[in-house]
C-alpha cells in the first residue's frame, strides 16, 4: 500500500450512524447514533445479541446500505456505494458453483476488468496461505464447508484491500473447523497489516483476532461497551489456552450479560 | 409463480382486469375507427351479438363438448392414478412401462387423432377415447412423481414402527403425492378439452369444434370468436374446479404444498 | 442401462405380439396395420413422406426457435419491470388454463393457410414454457451472489453475463424440452386445420382413406422430428453442465 495518506489514520469512521428501515405499520429503527472509527491496521471484532443490528451496520460500511442519519467516513471521504478498497466476507461463501478455486478467488478482478495475469501471483499465494494448495482447478461442490470458506477469504482480499469486512464469517461452520478458520486468519494478519471489522457471535474468536471488541446494545444498536484486547502481537492460537486469555474471555461474557439483562 | 396460483387469487386481481377492459375498449375502438373488416376482427360488440344469436346452438354444442371432456377427465384422472400405484407397487411393470410412459411425453400425442376416427367411427365414442388417451399421461407421470417423491426417513419411520408396506402406501406415500397428482390433473383438465376440440376440427358432427370449422367454412369470424369463447369458459371452468377441489383436500387432509 | 434394456425388450416384444396379432387375424390389418405394413409404407412412398417430412421438421425447428426467442425475451421483460408483470402475468397465466390448441382456426382467420399461420401458431403454443423457465431462471439466482456483485461494484450488463444468466440456463432448459414438445405439436395441429402439407395433413389424408399402415409411417416420421428436437436440447444440456461442472441447481418442471 502507498502511504500518501497518512494524514488520514482512520481506515472507516461512524459518526452518529443510525439506521431506521422503512418497513410497516412501524418503521424499524436498527441502529441508533452508532460512532467509532477503526484505525489503520486496526482489528476490530463486534459482539452483540442476535438481531440488534450489526449486519446492518456492516452493510453500510460495505456500502450496500446508506445510513439514514449520521455520517459514514472511509479513508477521510464521505461514503457512498461499494468501495474499491473494500473486500467483504459474509457468513456462507458464496462462491460460484461454475468456476473452479481459482477463478473463483480471480471474480474480482474479472468483474474490475484487471488483467488476470496482474493478480494471479498474489491468488496463488493467498491460495497457498490459507492451505488449498493443489484444490486450484477443484469446483466448490468438490470442497468441504471450511475449505469454501477459505477460498472466500482468499477472494476478499485478493485484490489488496485495505479494509475487510466480515460478517459472521465462520458461524455456518462445526466448531472445530470454526477454530481453525480462527487461526488461518491469525495467521493472514501476521503478515497483512489491514484494517478490519469482524462480527462475530464467538467471544473467543473475538478476543483472538481482535485489538479492540465492541459490544452492541440491543435493537437500536448502539456501542454499549467498549475493550482493548491487552494481548501483544504477533499472537498464536495458543494464546486462547492461557489463563490470562480466559480472564478476558470471562469478563466479556459478564459484560455481555449485564448488557443482556 | 405457478399456474396454480390462480385457481383461488388472494384478492381481487384489479390492476390486470383494468387493463383487460381498456384492451376490449381499444379493440373495440380501434375495429371502428380503422374499420377493420369483420372476416379479420370482429368488434367485440359483433361477437357478444353472435354469442346472443346463436345461443341456443351454442348450448347444444358446448353440452356436447363439455361433457365429452369432463367424462374423459374423469376417466384419464382414475386411470391414471390406477396406473401409476400399480406401477409404484409393482417393479417389473414400472420398468417396463415408466420408459414408454417418458417417451409418450416427448411424442405429438394429438396426431394420433385421425386413428382414434379410423378405430371408432365418427362421433362420441372417437372423441372420447382420444380425450382421455391425451389427458392421461400428465395424471399417471404427476402421480407416480408424487408416490416417489415420499421423504425416505418418513417410511423409515413408519417401517421401524412396523409398519406394512400397504400402510406406508396408504399414510405416508398418498399424502405426500396429492399436489402432483392435482398439478397432473390441472393439466389434464386441459388437455381433455384440446382432445375434445381437436377431435372435432378432425371430424365430428357436433361439438364446438365442429361449430367452429362450420363458421369458419362460411367465414363468420364473430361465431368463431363466440364458440372459442365458450370454450375458454368451459376450459378455465374444469380447470377452476379442480383447484377448488385441492383445495378442500388440503382442508381435509391438511397437506401442504 | 438395464432398464433400458428392459423397456427395449419391452417395445420389440409388443411389436411382434402386435405383428402377430394381425397376421393371425385376431385384428383386422385394416383397423391396426402392422409394424412390417408400416415399414412397408414409409419405403413404398419415400418421396411423399420426405417432403412432408420436410416441411414439418423445418416448420416445427423454426417454430421452436422463435418461441425460444420471444419466450426469453419477454420472460427477461416481465422479471425485469415489476409493472409489466402484474398487467401482463395473470394473463399470460390464464392463457394456459384455456384449452389454447383449440385457437388454431384463429389463426387460420389471420393468416390465411400457409407456413405463417402453422409457424404462428406452434410459437403461440410453445412459448409459454421457454418464459416461464427464464422468469424462474432469472429468479433463481442465488442471493449471495447477487450482493457480492453488487460488492465488487460489478455493472448491470457483468452481473447478468456472469452470474445471472449461468444461474438461469438450467431453468431455461428444462422450459426449452418442454418447448420442443409443444412447438411440435402446434405444427402438426397446424397442419390440422390448414390442410394444405406436413406430416400432419399427411395423417389425416390417409386416415380419411383408412390408410392406417400411411398414419402410422408419418406418424413414426413425427416421432422421429420430435425426438430429434428433443435431443438437440438434451445434447446443450449436456454441453452446459460439463462447463457447468458441478450439480445443477434447477429442476425439472411440467
Ligand atoms: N432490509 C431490511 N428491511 C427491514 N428490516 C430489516 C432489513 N434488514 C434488517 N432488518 C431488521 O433489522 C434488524 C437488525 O438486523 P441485522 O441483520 O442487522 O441483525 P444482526 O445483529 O446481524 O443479527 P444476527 O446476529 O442474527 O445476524 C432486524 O430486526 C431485522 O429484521
Ligand atoms: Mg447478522
């Protein structure tokens, strides 16, 4: 990445975001005055009950729906439409059952009209990291839930976002391979220093991935609480079998429920 | 967006009926203003004269052709539905018969009708055979896929529970295949009045059909217009009946689509 | 491959029985030809019966063509304009609750006798099932990845080349078989009421001289063109699906 902005420290900013839904007889308020701002290279993991509004929230942020108060700033900018700089991950792959791994994860470019041969180092080597070396050629109905997972995320950042957005990415799939989906992407942003927002329903991933957790009110959501993950980088997925990890976990948990309550 | 949501629309469908009328009113116009030869176009107008005029025949013939199809829907719905548990119940006869049964569908089944004529004369009898040998092939293919399409844990349970395989039949497969066997019969409805009708543009000696070729040997285009009407009537009718009837067997039995 | 072989046994065995019959004169060869009187038939009057063959198999592939065309393109207008479709779809919808084939004459009244009264006709009689499967098809498309275009910033034309359209082609084909069918059929019934050529005046000329063993040869020649027509569907399904590579999301429907 170029560094010109560097004036600009703030990857997307919310600025009293809300969202109300025109929906009848009531209209439905989502999200209610929601500000924070995720730095450059920030992790930020987002925590709340089911049904108070973060797929909204990260939809706006993925500018697939505008807020109807507020203000939304990416990279300094006001917001409007799908960013160019933007990779998104949603809870199922949605991968195109035609094209195989590897034109799969090339999508982006093709629907931006960037040569193939531009980025098909840079897939090969997303495709390696996250471990589907030799599963290029292979159709999706070919691969297990976590390996379609794996080719989504190779997809979301192939073309070198700077900012992720992932929306409870990992929730459709078993346990085991949940956690392991938790390291591989560990593992990526050892490397990568890009922002990100992760919603998620899994306290540990959370704590994990992320620098900074916030949890959600209920419907409108709001930011209710707000923590620094204490834990230096890099991290490794030991770090969640330390005591000091499971302090942190049991905290949050307890702030969740005082929150619920 | 199935056919069959029209059988029992939720409300009046206004917007469509608004338009309906405005293109009966431009038809009407446009007839007038362009003076478009009767032989072409009738006005709407000419042709609810017509119908007026030869009600009393129009009557007869529809009678003829109503009930010509009507009784071969029924038979092509039983015959069907026979034909297909035997084939459910018994492998040998469904391998033999569920190929044929395919390739029939592929097949013109109406181009069959002269034979029908050159087997059974003209008139009734004729009609009414190749009524029901087109209506049948939609019922038995419908319900065999019905009588398949039975959920493999469903009659798992019922044969863990001791079930018989007649009781598996009777409380689990039939159940599960009455939508199909309605969405044959809903095409059966159909096809039995296109055998009738077609039947008489071949050869008849009554029936709408005929009327029609009659009119249109004379080249009175409003009585053509008129017959077909009625005809359309009488096809939506059968068709209309049997979405009622499904639905006071989803009522009865409470099966859902 | 055994129960091919089964039902191919099935057919041979209802053929000799069939031959059988009629030589033993438990039918009469008047009422039922037998298939060798058929066989006999169709090489007896090769000329008559491929030229009328012809005639059928052309008017019936062009017939299928256009009810393509016109099918998917007003399937394509209906889903495309919310307005459209709520004028125009339960009409279109209560024209195939009507016993439709039965409007031949009118277009007999329109266009006279030739080709474009039968042509019209097959393609009033075959559309409906082309615009049926590009609605579904069109629908059809998973949601995912419609936001994932929309994501990516991908235009209307690209979303509908590349995801859209790969999604609606199953759905569009199995429409496609049941056209072939249909388009078929609205010829021979064209045929019918015209009564100028085809297979289908073919049928009803010899049926009118008690011909049975000329009904059945042009009736085989009909099977044949529907067959044929069929299969040429079949073989782009085929091709699709291998550049398809992996289960087809749509269905058969009626
Ligand atoms: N397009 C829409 N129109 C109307 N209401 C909507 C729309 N999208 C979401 N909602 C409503 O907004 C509220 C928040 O939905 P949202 O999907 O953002 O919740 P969530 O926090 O992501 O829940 P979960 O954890 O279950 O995914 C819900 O009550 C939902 O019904
Ligand atoms: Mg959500």
């Amino acid at each position: 990445m170029p560094e010109a902005p560097a004036l600009i420290a703030e990857a997307i900013r919310f600025d009293a975001v809300g969202k109300t839904f025109p929906t009848r007889p009531v209209p439905l308020r989502a999200v209610e005055s929601v500000s924070f701002a995720v730095r450059r290279g920030e992790f930020v993991a987002i925590l709340g009950p089911s049904g108070c509004g973060k797929s909204t929230l990260l939809m706006m942020a993925a500018g697939l729906e505008t807020p109807t108060e507020g203000r939304l700033e990416r990279g300094g900018v006001k917001l409007h439409g799908p960013h160019r700089q933007t990779g998104v991950m949603f809870q199922d792959a949605t991968l195109l059952p035609w094209l195989s791994v590897l034109d799969n994860v090339l999508f982006p470019a093709t629907i931006r009209r960037i040569p193939r041969a531009q980025v098909l180092e840079a897939a090969m080597r997303l495709i390696e990291t996250v471990g589907l070396k030799g599963f290029e050629g292979a159709r999706p109905h070919e691969l297990s839930g976590g390996m379609r997972q794996r080719a989504a995320i190779c997809r979301a950042l192939v073309l070198d976002p700077d900012l992720i957005l992932m929306d409870e990415p990992f929730s459709a799939l078993d346990a085991i391979t949940r956690d392991e989906m938790g390291d591989v992407l560990l593992d990526l942003w050892q490397h990568t220093q890009k922002s990100a927002i992760f919603v998620t329903h899994s306290i540990r991933e959370a704590v994990l991935l992320a620098d900074r957790v916030l949890v959600m009110s209920r419907r409108p959501a709001t930011v209710a609480e707000e923590l620094v993950v204490p834990f230096p980088r890099p991290r490794t997925p030991a770090l969640a079998d330390s005591a000091e990890f499971g302090a942190v976990v049991a905290h949050l948990r307890g702030v969740i429920a005082g929150n619920m309550a | 967006m199935s056919v069959s949501a029209l059988a029992a629309p939720a409300r009046l469908p206004w917007l469509p009926l608004l338009v309906g009328a405005g293109v009966l009113l431009a038809w009407d116009l446009a007839v007038r203003l362009a003076q478009v030869p009767q032989v072409l176009l009738p006005s709407p107008g000419s042709v609810a004269a017509s119908l007026w005029q030869a009600a009393p025949s129009l009557a007869r013939h529809a009678l003829a052709t109503g009930g010509a199809a009507t009784g071969a829907f029924l038979v092509a719905v039983l015959a069907g539905m026979v034909l297909a548990a035997v084939m459910m119940l018994s492998p040998l006869l469904n391998r033999l018969l569920y190929p044929n049964l395919l390739l029939f569908q592929l097949l013109p089944k109406v181009a069959l009708g002269p034979l029908f004529v050159v087997w059974l004369g003209i008139g009734l009898p004729s009609l009414f055979a190749f009524a029901v040998f087109v209506s049948i092939f939609p019922v038995a293919v419908g319900t065999l896929a019905g009588l398949r399409a039975a959920d493999p844990s469903q009659l798992r349970m019922c044969r863990a529970a001791g079930g018989s395989e007649w009781q598996a039949f009777r409380y689990i497969r039939l159940p599960t295949s009455m939508p199909y066997v309605f969405a044959g019969a809903k095409v059966a409805a159909t096809m039995a009045f296109t055998g009738a009708t077609v039947g008489e543009f071949i050869s008849a000696n009554a029936g709408l059909g005929y009327m029609v070729m009659q009119a249109q040997a004379r080249s009175d285009t409003p009585l053509i217009f008129a017959a077909l009407a009625v005809l359309c009537v009488l096809g939506a009718a059968l068709y209309g009946a049997v979405g009622l009837a499904e639905d006071a067997a989803r009522r009865r039995w409470g099966t859902r689509r | 491959m055994k129960a091919a072989l089964t039902s191919t046994l099935a057919v041979l065995a209802m053929l000799l029985g069939w031959e059988a019959l009629v030589r033993g004169r438990a039918v009469s060869a008047d009422l039922l030809a037998p298939p060798s009187a058929v066989l006999e038939a169709l090489l007896r009057h090769p000329e008559i019966l491929l030229d009328q063959g012809i005639s059928t198999a052309r008017e019936t592939a062009l017939g299928f063509l256009l009810a393509c065309l016109i099918g998917a393109a007003m399937g394509a207008a209906l889903s495309s304009a919310a307005l459209l479709r709520r004028v125009a779809m339960p009409w279109v919808l209560a024209l195939q609750i009507v016993p439709k084939m039965a409007l031949a004459p009118l277009f007999v009244v329109w266009l006279g006798v030739g080709a474009p009264c039968r042509l019209a006709f097959a393609v009033f009689i075959a559309f409906f099932p082309v615009l049926i499967g590009t609605t579904a098809g069109l629908a059809g498309t998973d949601h995912g990845a419609l936001r994932l275009c929309r994501v990516l910033g991908a235009g209307w034309w690209q979303t509908v080349l590349r995801v859209r359209l790969p999604y609606a082609v199953p759905h569009l084909l199995a429409g496609m078989k049941t056209a072939a069918t249909m388009a078929l059929l609205g010829v021979v019934i064209g045929e019918f009421v015209t009564a100028q050529q085809g297979l289908g005046y073919v049928v009803m000329f010899a049926a009118s001289l008690g011909e049975t063993a000329l009904v059945l040869a042009a009736i085989t020649l009909l099977c044949g063109i529907g067959v044929a027509l069929y299969g040429v569907v079949l073989l782009a399904e085929w091709a699709f699906a291998r550049w398809y590579g992996a289960p087809m999301p749509a269905g058969e429907f009626g």
